[in-house]
C-alpha cells in the first residue's frame, strides 16, 4: 500500500513547479527555435498548476523535475 504524501512533499513540489516556470520565464534555459514558441505559455502553466502540489499529473510533475534536474547543466539545447 502506498503511504499518502505528506504536507512536505506538497510544498516541495509547490516550489519545484514555481522555480521551473521562473527558469522558462527568465529565458534561463537554452531551448531550440521550435520549442521556443511555447516557453512563456509553459512557464505560466507550471505557476498555475503549482499550487495543485501531488495533483499534478506524474508526467507533468516528471517535467519539471526534470527542468530542474538540468538547471545548472549549461549542456542543455546542445
């Protein structure tokens, strides 16, 4: 049986969603031309859904793990 998340994790994930859509919207991450176009409107969708904490869908919530996973690796786009 799964154990239920707990008020920490909620809060982690809060701050990992608001910090993701801050790197998208500072223009922070190297992202190709095509991907470009949908920066800013992914970065207000991850503010948005921060607040939603584990009710967020796990690919959705993989994503921005995984933006910040690559946050201080300057590799990104190349």
């Amino acid at each position: 049986m799964q154990r239920p998340l707990t008020k920490r994790t909620n809060e982690r994930l809060y701050a990992d969603f608001k910090q993701a859509a801050a790197l998208l919207d500072d223009d922070q991450l190297v992202w190709s031309q095509d991907l470009e176009v949908i920066r800013k409107d992914l970065a207000i969708f991850l503010s948005d859904r921060a607040g939603l904490g584990s009710g967020n869908h796990p690919a959705l919530i993989d994503v921005v793990q995984k933006l910040l996973a690559d946050e201080n690796n300057l590799a990104i786009g190349e």
